[in-house]
C-alpha cells in the first residue's frame, strides 16, 4: 500500500485543480448577488483561471526542470491553498478574480509536474496502472465539482466551495512533501520572453472578446484589448522564432498532424465547455431550478464523457487520429445541434440529448488527444506536444467560455420576446448555433489535416 501513497499524492493535486475549473460553474447566481458582479465579471471569474493555467502551462515545464519537479509542485500547492483561501474570503468581485487568476497561476506550477513526477516514481507495470488511475481521477474531476458545487452552494453558500477546498490543499501538500520522489535539477535556459508575451496575449484578446460583447465591438475597452493581444502574439511569434530556446518550436506548425491536433483540441473544448457557465445561468435564473438540480442536470455530460472514455478508451488508440479526434469534434458539434431545439417553453429536459452527445464526443477526443500530440511531433519534441495540445485545450475553454458568453448577453438582452426565460432561451440559441459551427467546422478541418496522404501512383 505505501507504494501507492505518492500516486495518492498526485491525484489529489489533480483533482483540486481540476476541479476548481467547474465547481464554480454552479455557484455563479450566487455570487452575482453577493458580489452585486456584472455578467463579464462573471465571466471573468471562470476565464482568468483557465487562461492562467493555459497561458503559463507550457513555461512552467521548462521551470520544473530547473527547480526540480516536486519543489515547483509544493509551491504550487502552497499558493493553490492560500489563494484558495483568498477566494473564499473576498469582499468584492475584484478580489475573487485577482485571486482566481493567482489559482491558475499555481494549478499551471502543478498541472505541468505531475505526469513527469508519476513518471519518475514509478516503472513497468506500476507505471501503467497509474497512469490509468490518474487519467481517471482527471476525467471524473469535472463532474464531481459540479455536483459539490451545486450541494454546497445550495445549503451552505457560494464562499464555500474555496473554504472546504483548503484543508484538502494542506493535507496533499503534507503527504506530497513525505513521499514524492526528489528529482535531480536539469538547468536548462528557460524562454521568459515566450512567457510573457503569451500569457498577456491570451488575456488581451480574451478581454476584448467579453467587453466587445457586453460594450460593443467598437468600444475603447474591446479595441484595447484586441490592440494588446495582437501585439503580443505577433512578439511572441518573434521571439519562437528568433530564441534560442522557444517553449515550442516553430517548426512544430509545419507539420498538418500536429495543426490537425490543436485544431481538434481547441475546438471540441470550446465548442463542448464553452457555454456551461451560460447554461448554468438558464437553468437557475431562467428555468427556476436549484444550485444543486441545476448541477445534477450539468453533470450528464461529464458522466457520458467517463463512460465512453472508460468503455471504449483502449480501442479508440487503435483507430487513427483523424478518426477519434475530428468524429470526436464532429460529434461535439453534432450535440450542439441537438441543443438548438429550446425555446421560450422548454424545460431542462431539451438539453439532456445535446449535453449526452457533447460528452460522448469529448469522450473519444480526451483520451487519445496527447498520445496523438506525441506521434505529430519528432520523438525529441514529443513532450513539448502534447503540452501544447493540453494548452490549446485549455485556451479552447477560456475563448469559448469568452465567445459565446458574449453571444448569449448580446441576443438575450436583445430578444424580441416578454420574460427572462424567453430572452435567455432566445440567447442559449444563439450560443448552441455558434458552438456547432465552431465543432462541426474544427471536426472538419481536422479529418482533413490528420488523414494520411494517399501515397502517389506510378505511371504505367
């Protein structure tokens, strides 16, 4: 049994900082109350965490080289917790945000050591067995953290769901700290140009994407921030380019399979997680169901994703990429579809078939995304890919939740009919429209990238 405490270790970690990506999905007309938050703050409380977690996940691998993996997630755990903390106790929705973003910041520190440090602590067989138990444990993660959400926000309150979180951080950093394998450092030169460019990239187009949809295109707040976030990403791109050790290299791109890949990771997220928050909204202010009836409906898509992941995992790697992962984003997109039959009068049950398909969609794309990262990329750069199919994944959210968060608020508040739910359904479609667009057109363009080339025939 003590062979398995350090996987015990890192599967803790994974799930808090998983599940501190959908816990607060449920507790957000909670907080709107408390907090007096406008919708794009709202948005915001979710977005700041993925973006942070996707935007520094690819630097902070070079940085655990250097720290050592298990220091870099100590200290990860460490501010995880005391931002954890900040969270719950904050008296605006400005310091919730802040505190978010420190929450992402950290998961990242986490998120990139833990494989390596599974990795390390473990061979043979052993190690096999616990990377199928980690893989679990993420899968599950997203929807145990609605349904808690859901249970203690209704009968307790929204603060809640950071205050039980904090003893768990502490327990996981105490029995990290006692049995996690200490790794020798690799002093490597780390690319912080390439970190500081990505990252307020990522933020500046995802800001101009929310204030464009509640202020207006042409507002100052939106032009200022795609005006940032462009300059950034073309710095970044400058920097990949022109350092001597960039965080991905930009030869990568050249390859169709590898574009193939991020093309289906940014897409099925975004197009299958992008609109829950939106949903939990109509559900509770529009529908007039619970915290905890509004998570239990929510939680349909996660337990579909599971059960296909679980079913059919094995066999899926068997298949070729262009298979799984665009009739994955196809399938993702295909439940949208599904989803574009609410109206004014529909009730919660006109979203189980579409969230059903989104998770069995999601659920053939997750599990072969980084081995299908990794066999796009040269074996030296095998690491690098699928850490930046796990980012593309994660800014897939972050957009989508940016995106069609800034369609719903612009035909709800713009619907003809008489009644929240009536805008709020009006809005929902608009979303589902624009999010099978996005999942069918991703799954496309996949199966176009990733389908081997027929090979060319002789001449008689």
């Amino acid at each position: 049994m003590h062979k398995w405490l350090p996987l015990v270790a890192t599967c803790s970690g994974t799930f808090m900082l998983l599940v501190y990506s959908t816990i607060v999905t449920v507790a957000l007309p909670g907080v709107a109350d408390d907090l007096h938050a406008s919708f794009s703050s709202l948005q915001w409380i979710i977005d700041v965490y993925t973006l942070a977690l996707a935007g520094l996940l690819l630097g902070m691998g070079s940085l655990g080289d250097n720290l050592g993996r298990k220091r870099l997630y100590l200290t990860g755990l460490t501010v995880f917790a005391v931002a954890t903390l900040v969270c719950g106790l904050a008296p605006d929705v400005m310091t919730l945000i802040a505190a978010r973003a420190v929450q992402g910041l950290a998961g990242a520190a986490m998120f990139s050591t833990l494989l390596p440090l599974i990795g390390l602590t473990y061979t043979g067989r052993d190690r096999g067995v616990a990377f199928a138990v980690w893989g679990a444990v993420a899968g599950a993660a997203a929807g145990i953290g609605n349904v808690a959400g859901g249970i203690l926000t209704q009968f307790l309150s929204w603060q809640w769901i950071f205050h039980v979180g904090v003893p768990v951080c502490l327990a996981t950093l105490a029995l990290s700290a006692a049995v996690l394998t200490d790794d020798a450092r690799t002093p490597t030169r780390i690319d912080y140009l390439g970190i500081v460019t990505f990252t307020p990239a990522a933020l500046g187009i995802t800001f101009g994407i929310i204030n464009g949809g509640e202020q207006g295109w042409t507002s100052g707040p939106a032009v200022l921030g795609f005006a940032v976030g462009a300059a950034m990403l073309a710095l970044f791109l400058l920097a990949e380019r022109t350092g001597s050790n960039p965080m991905i290299a930009p030869a990568l791109f050249r390859k169709r399979e590898f574009n193939g890949t991020l093309v289906a990771a940014m897409g099925y997220y975004l197009a299958g997680f992008g609109a829950l928050p939106v949903i939990s909204l109509w559900l509770q202010d529009g529908a007039g169901l619970s915290a905890l009836s509004t998570a239990l409906v929510i939680t349909v898509q996660p337990v579909a994703f599971f059960a296909t992941s679980a079913v059919a995992g094995s066999r899926l790697h068997r298949l070729p990429a262009h298979r799984t992962l665009g009739g994955g984003a196809l399938a993702v997109g295909a439940g949208n579809v599904l989803m574009l039959a609410i109206g004014a009068g529909s009730s919660w049950i006109a979203l189980i078939p579409g969230l059903v398909v989104t998770g069995v969609g999601a659920g053939i794309v997750s599990p072969v995304l980084p081995s299908a990262a990794m066999s796009a990329a040269p074996a030296s750069q095998s690491g690098v890919a699928s850490a930046a199919a796990n980012c593309a994944r994660q800014l897939g959210l972050a957009l989508g939740i940016a995106v069609l968060g800034s369609v719903f608020h612009r035909f709800s508040t713009t619907s003809g009919g008489t009644g929240l739910h009536a805008a709020y359904a009006h809005g929902l479609t608009a979303v589902f429209a624009v999010a099978a667009a996005i999942g069918l057109g991703s799954g496309i363009l996949a199966l176009r990238l990733l389908k081997p080339p027929r090979p060319a025939t002789q001449p008689a």
